[in-house]
C-alpha cells in the first residue's frame, strides 16, 4: 500500500450541510474551504438504508435522496477522496437477502446467510415453548449482549412456523390493521362476523397487543384462523446478524468492497465487525482468535482494490485493544484524543496528553483523530489512561453544560458516551475551541473533522426532544441550511478553524515522515513537527488558552503563522 494520505478529512452525514451531497460539493468549492479538506468521510446514509440514520444498510446503492454518482466524480475532481462505511456484521430485514428467506423460507439460497440461533446453539441448551433454545447459563454468562433478553428476532416463515435468527442490534415488529375482507379472503369467514373480530383485532393492536395476547372473547372459536391472517401480514425493522461461516456472506463481502472502491474510497471504516465472529461459549464481542482471522480475511480482499481498513471499536485504553489493531498493520481510530483534551482544559496540564503523543510515534501507530462525530464523546475509553475519578469529573462537567449521559441498556462502566457537541462540551467559548482545533491538528496520524464542531455548533436540545425516547444522539446532528453555513463561516472562529486546516493541508512539514514530540511543563503544552520539509511548532498556555502557531519551510521561510 501507498503511503498514507494525512490530510484533513471532513465528517458529515450527506444531508449534513444543505440537504443534499451536491450542496456539500458547492460549499467545498467556495473560496473559504479551498483546500482545506482532502478527504470526506460521508456517514453511510448516502447509501439505501432504513434505521439508525444509515447504520441499517438495505444495499450499498447510492441513496436517490441524497447522492447521485456526478456528485461522487465532483468531489474527486477537488481532489477529496472518501472514506466510506462497511457494516460487516449485520444487514437489514429488508436486504433482498432476508426478504428472499420471508418468501420462501427454507427455500431460500439465503436461509444460512444470517444465523438461524437454534441451529447454532444445537444441542447446547434447552428448547422453550417459544421455539427458541435457551443455551446453558454457563455458556452466555460472558457474552456481551447490547440489549436486554437474548438477540433473537422471531421470524414467521411462509408455512407458519417461527424461526429465531440473531439480531444483536434493533427490531421492531409490526402489526398492520385489519379489515372484513382480510379475513374473508384469509380465513374464508363470513362477512358479518369478520366485521366484528376485524373491531376485535384492531382494537387489541391499537392497545399494544400482540395477536396471541388478544381476547377474542365470544369468538374465541375462531381466534386462531384470525391471529394466523394478521401473523402473515407481519411486517420487520431491524438488522440482521450475517453468518460469516457462510460462503455467500463472503461474495456479499467482496462484492460491498468493490463498489466502494467504485466510489472513490481509500479507506473503508468497519462498523460493529467485532460483533461478527460468534463462538458457542465465547464472549461474542472481539472474540480471539476469530476477530483476527476475519480482519485478515477482509483485508485480503480489500488491499487488491486499494482499501485501508479502519475497524471501529471502543474498549477502555487499559484493555490496549487499539495497540493489538496497530500492531496488525491497521489503521486505529484515536478516541482518547477528545476526553484528553478536556481532561487538559479543565487541568491546566496537558501532560497526558503529552503523554499520548509520545506513545503514539514510539508505538508506529497510524491514527485517525477527531474532536467530535456522530456518536458522542468517548469518556469512558480512558480508563486505564485517566483515574476513574477524573473520568467522572469530565463526564459531569460536559452534562453540566448540557451533555447526555447515555448508559448501554442500564449497564454502567461498561460502555458509553457523552452526548454534546464539542463546542458546548467546552463551555461554547471560542477561545478553547480554536485551541482544541490546534492541538487536534498537530497530532499524528489523518485529522477528521465533525462539520459541526467546524462551525462551533451549540448543543440542539430542540433536535432531541423532537427525537423522542432514545433521541440523545440529536444533540450533535443539526442540518444546516446553506445560509446558517453562510452566516457562520463569517464567525472568526470558523475562519481561524479554517486557515488551520488549510496549513495542515498545504504546508509541506506535516507529512508521514516528520518526527513529532510533545513536552508539557505547569500549564504550558507544546507540539513539533520536523521533517526535511520543514518545521511546524504549537506552544500555548493552558491557563488562559493562548498559543502560537509556526510554520516555516525546508529554508526557513516563513509558510504559517498564527497566535491567540
């Protein structure tokens, strides 16, 4: 593989900025954001997906609300190439592939593409009287479940029976209305009285019932022929989990790979594959040796396309999973960067992050840095790095700027993150903000950059009430408009963040071969970057958030400055 390209990428959801990816390419062209960006790492719903605003992928089709291929070329003749999820570990209920095992059951080629649970688990506990085998507690008292129950969805195949397959993320089964003819044609009843039990059972769905837990009442004789009518009209939401045993998973795989290199992509982020290896017995989450073996099995067939892999996975810095994922050759997602720089901010010491730095070259390791995104603010990943007590402060002084703390299904310390935008999670000042943005671009590794922390956007606390239940990740989701985009470049704030950028772009010290080394006395932090290109220093003061930023060429001409 080539060297790896450093410079900033940009991170928004297709319909981030403007509504549509062809308003995101206008606003890269304007003369503000000339090269400032060389890579855009678009959210996957720009591709055909349902739920979890684009992590349920129907197919890797470009989504025709969103994106057309033109607006794909235009962001390659800018020069910015993507980087582009992969879900490696599930699929949506409405993939031709699950709607094909809906229509004909076990007729479907698809029947072993995801996991049927009782034949996995075969012979390794006890059938219930819901058709589902429990395994032995001893053999899931490890396992890493995201949801309360085991991850079965129950699914209804053409004859009636009902199959449990392995759905570790969301499901959501519904239940249509019913009328008179429904039942005639279904269940060949008499108009008359299928006008009645059509009442009966659409009054039972309104108050939440299933069909199995309606009273029927005086027609209880035919409670049956009506609960099988609305059975079959069962409709699904959720993602399936996928059989990596199965050699058609695999054609499903190369055939993902080679349309994103299609679009551009050079690197491919892969979501939840940790979750994809699965063991009778073992944790199913970062399973060894399984985890390892599926990695090297993709990257055998990503690296012949021109594919870097970026496995996405939060685990506590004293686990050192992200040392393991380096050490293999790939690509690490750096997420103690954002709780570190807090952790200085608040402490006036930037030693641990000095600290961080240092491992980070001594250790080889390439990195992809970020601020905020999608998700939140991953708190919890330091431990190990930072006291827990400290963690702890961090995290309640974010919700005491109006943050969310979200728990993963009530399970404290296991995983979970802060809810804020960067910009609030530092006291909306703009002072921490542009230092923040300093800091984050004189570290190692490929620079992603969160379009809203770009415009110092404010916690969208509107955005999560209108979101309901679940809704805390609206917080740091705002669409903007073209003209709030127009309004805010004019903040000074922007604009520094963006002459920033563009040095981290365009001048020559920052590139793979510098050598970078960070040193932290009192309250006073500093980071260099040497190379035969150049030299590029930050020094600032943690006490007020002033600092000074110089850049100079191979003959020590001047190519940046900058102080705050």
């Amino acid at each position: 593989m080539k060297k790896m390209d450093i410079g900033p990428m940009l991170n928004a959801y297709p319909d981030s900025m403007g509504g549509r990816l062809c308003d995101i390419v206008d606003i890269l062209r304007r003369p503000e954001f000339r090269d400032v960006f060389s890579s855009f790492y678009i959210l996957p719903s720009i591709f055909n997906t349902d739920l979890d605003r684009g992590f349920s992928v129907i197919d890797y089709s470009l989504s025709e609300l969103y994106a057309t291929r033109a607006d794909l070329d235009a962001l390659g003749e800018l020069g910015i190439s993507l980087k582009l999820d992969f879900i490696l570990n599930h699929a949506s209920v409405l993939s031709r592939q699950f709607l094909d095992i809906l229509e004909k059951g076990d007729k479907s080629e698809y029947c072993d593409f995801f996991i049927d649970w009782n034949k996995f688990w075969d012979g390794q506990g006890e059938m219930t009287a819901e058709g589902y085998i429990q395994p032995r507690p001893e053999l899931i008292k490890d396992m890493f479940f995201r949801k309360p129950g085991l991850p079965i969805m129950m699914v209804r195949f053409p004859d009636g029976r009902e199959v449990p397959y392995w759905n570790t993320f969301y499901q959501e089964v519904r239940y249509d209305r019913i009328d008179a003819q429904d039942l005639v044609r279904g269940a060949g009843m008499q108009y008359g009285k299928a006008e009645r039990i059509a009442a009966i059972v659409n009054a039972g769905l309104d108050e939440g019932k299933k069909p199995g837990e309606i009273d029927f009442g005086e027609y209880a004789d035919c409670r049956d022929a009506a609960v099988a009518v609305v059975e079959s009209r069962r409709k699904y939401l959720g993602q399936m989990d996928l059989n990596i045993r199965s050699p058609l998973v695999w054609d499903y795989y190369r055939e993902v790979l080679e349309a994103l290199a299609g679009y551009g992509a050079q690197i491919v982020r892969l979501d939840a594959f940790a979750y994809a290896p699965k063991a009778v017995g073992e944790r199913n989450f970062l399973n060894e040796p399984g985890t390892w073996e599926l990695l090297e099995q993709v990257r055998g067939l990503a690296e012949p396309l021109g594919l870097r892999l970026l496995p996405e996975i939060h685990e506590s810095y004293a686990k050192k999973t992200y040392e393991l994922i380096a050490s293999k050759g790939y690509m690490v997602y750096d997420f103690f960067l954002p709780g570190l720089v807090l952790d200085a901010f608040e402490g006036a010491d930037g030693s641990r992050l000095a600290g961080w730095i240092d491992e980070i070259v001594s250790k080889g390791m390439r990195t992809v840095s970020m601020l905020g995104c999608h998700d939140g603010i991953p708190l919890l990943d330091l431990v190990g790095l930072l006291p827990e007590e400290r963690i702890q402060q961090l995290i309640d002084t974010v919700v005491s700027r109006g943050g969310y703390v979200k728990d993963l299904h009530g399970q404290k310390n296991i995983y979970y993150q802060v809810n804020a935008t960067y910009y609030s999670a530092l006291g909306e000042d703009d002072r921490r903000m542009l230092l923040a943005r300093a800091i984050h671009l004189f570290m190692p590794g490929k620079p992603q950059v969160w379009y809203l922390d770009l415009f110092a956007g404010k916690n969208d606390h509107e955005a999560v009430r209108r979101a309901g239940p679940g809704g805390h990740k609206e917080i740091n989701r705002t669409n903007l408009t073209r003209e709030q985009m127009e309004r805010e470049t004019q903040r000074p704030v922007v604009q520094k963040q963006l002459e920033l950028l563009r040095m981290r772009k365009t001048c020559a010290p920052f590139c793979e071969d510098a050598k970078i080394s960070a040193e932290s006395s009192g309250t006073r932090f500093s980071v260099n970057w040497t190379s035969d290109a150049g030299h590029a220093s930050l020094e600032a003061d943690l006490s007020d958030m002033s600092f000074r930023i110089s850049v100079t060429g191979a003959n020590g001409e001047k190519l940046f400055e900058m102080a705050q």
